[in-house]
C-alpha cells in the first residue's frame, strides 16, 4: 500500500495495489474509487484530504492479529 499526499491540490491517492484500473466510482464529491476488471479496489482519492480526511494528523499502526 502506498499513500500519496499532493500539497498543491490538497489530495490524497491511497494506492492498494498496482493492477489496472478499469473504472472509477464516485462514492461522493470529494472521495473516488479505482477498480480492476473483477470490481476490486486499485485506488482510492481523496479531494481535500486537509479538510475531509485530516490528512495532516495521519499515522500508520499495523495491529497483530488478538489471540483467543
């Protein structure tokens, strides 16, 4: 997975994996899904990631599975 954060247009672009995007689905104004030819999800893009995502306070955690 790859995140990228463009300053100048104040989107991010959280890349999944790198398969071919086939189609673009607009969930709402500021937010688009990538997909593959099988409907998985490539991409996903954030308009105004500042203001609707709060990009400016991410982090990343990779959680261990809990055992039972």
């Amino acid at each position: 997975m790859k995140i990228n954060y463009f300053e100048d247009t104040d989107t991010a672009l959280i890349e999944f994996t790198t398969k071919e995007i086939v189609e673009t689905r607009e969930v709402s104004e500021n937010v688009y899904l990538d997909l593959d030819r099988d409907g998985n999800l490539v991409s996903m893009t954030v308009e105004h990631a500042g203001e609707n995502a709060n990009i400016s306070d991410f982090a990343f955690e990779r959680r261990k599975p809990v055992s039972a």
